[in-house]
C-alpha cells in the first residue's frame, strides 16, 4: 500500500469528508465514487478533527451470549487488542457489529477510548453503540451507528477480516477518513493525487463561496459565477 505523504496527511486531517469525496471523484476524472457509509451516523464529538487512518478491522457482537468457552472469548479480545496496536500509523479501528441493525453492545465507552486512544489509534468508525459520552478521552473521534447504555454480551468474532457497516465495506489496511457526515475508503490510486484534487475542489468551490459572501451579490453575480464554477468542476 502506498505511503501517506506527510502533506497529504496534513490536508486531510484539515477538510471534511464531504471534500474528500469530491475530491476522489475530481482524481479519477468522473462521478460516481461509492464506497462510503450510507445513513445518518452519531459522532462522539461533532467538530473535533476527522479521522484519518488505515483501517484495524474487526467483527464484534453482543446481542446474545457468545456461544465459545470464556476462555477462548478472553484469549480473542486480547489477540484483538494486539492487531489494533499493529500496522503502519496513522491506523482507525473499522469495527462491524455483526447485530446491526439491532447493535445492544456499547464497545465504544470509557474505557475502550481511553485503551484505543493508548495504543495510538486515531479513532473509530463501527455500525454499533457507544456511550460514556461525557467523560470518554477528548483526542479519539467515535462515528457510531447509535448511542446506548449496555454492553450487552459483547465479544469479539473475528479479527483482521473484510468488515462491513452502514454499506461500506472495509479491508484491513485501507485508507479511511471520516467526521459527523460518514466515512469513506480512499481508493490506493487516487492517494498520490488526491492533495492537488483536493485543493482543485476547494478553488472550484471558491469560484462561488467569495462572491455569494460579499455584499451586493445578487442573480446577475450567481450567473456569472455558476457558469465558471460548471466549467471547474467535474
């Protein structure tokens, strides 16, 4: 996989994920980008920076009570914990609830922030529950599919494999980015120019933000700015 460039990674974690998507869609020179999360997600934290990382993925439930000895549900939440601290930074924990859409298990709490957050990873994208919102580790974004109160039965299905939520499916060690609005895989050939197309969005958009701001805009303006900002976009 390809490195991340260190500016890359600087604009990315300054713009949100409704950019980002344009901006893939500029990279590959046509609509039509789909590999992002559908629905309405809840944030930990609306406003605080995206989460930009290469994904540690992960099958959890909590519905019902796991049907394996305790013993080897304990030894898979540690191997769990031991394939969230690998990989080449950044890295986001990507975390299917195989109960979806009837998630109970709060995995994402107090102390699982503060564990996560230890280990170096900068966030975590899942289709389950989290909670303990007043007093979870400021610094690690969790973009949920619901908030709740339980931990249920949870425990750990499986490690490492492909994960799928909210209509997104996700690969180990893919790039992620997300915030409030969802989360999205950037496509490995898009990465080394996804910085110039971002910046191509964010001038294109510009051509219409600057003019609709300042006073004495009105439809003869928009007109003029709208046929520039058609020609710019994709």
């Amino acid at each position: 996989m390809a490195d991340i460039p260190d500016d890359l990674l600087a604009l990315l974690r300054a713009v949100d994920t409704p950019t980002v998507c344009n901006a893939i869609e500029v990279a590959q020179g046509q609509r039509g980008f789909n590999r992002f999360t559908r629905g309405t997600m809840q944030h930990s934290k609306p406003g605080d920076p995206p989460i930009v990382g290469r994904a540690r993925t992960a099958k959890i439930a909590g519905l019902a009570p796991p049907q394996e000895a305790p013993d080897v549900i304990r030894a898979r939440r540690m191997e769990y914990f031991r394939s969230m601290a690998e990989g080449d930074g950044p890295t986001c924990a990507v975390v299917e609830d195989v109960d979806y859409p009837n998630c109970i298990a709060g995995w994402w709490g107090e102390v699982h922030v503060a564990v996560h957050k230890g280990l170096g990873l900068a966030g975590a994208v899942t289709n389950g529950v989290m909670r303990d919102l007043d007093v979870i580790d400021a610094g690690f974004p969790v973009l949920a599919g619901s908030v709740g109160v339980s931990h249920g039965f949870v425990h750990v299905r499986e490690i490492g494999t492909q994960v799928s939520l909210m209509g997104m499916q996700v690969e180990q060690g893919e790039l992620v980015h997300a915030d409030r609005h969802g989360a999205l895989v950037v496509p490995e050939a898009v990465i080394p120019s996804l910085k110039a197309a971002i910046e191509t969005v964010m001038a294109s958009e510009a051509i219409v933000l600057e003019p609709a701001r300042e006073d004495g805009f009105d439809i003869d303006k928009l007109a003029e700015a709208w046929a520039k900002f058609e020609a710019a976009r994709t």
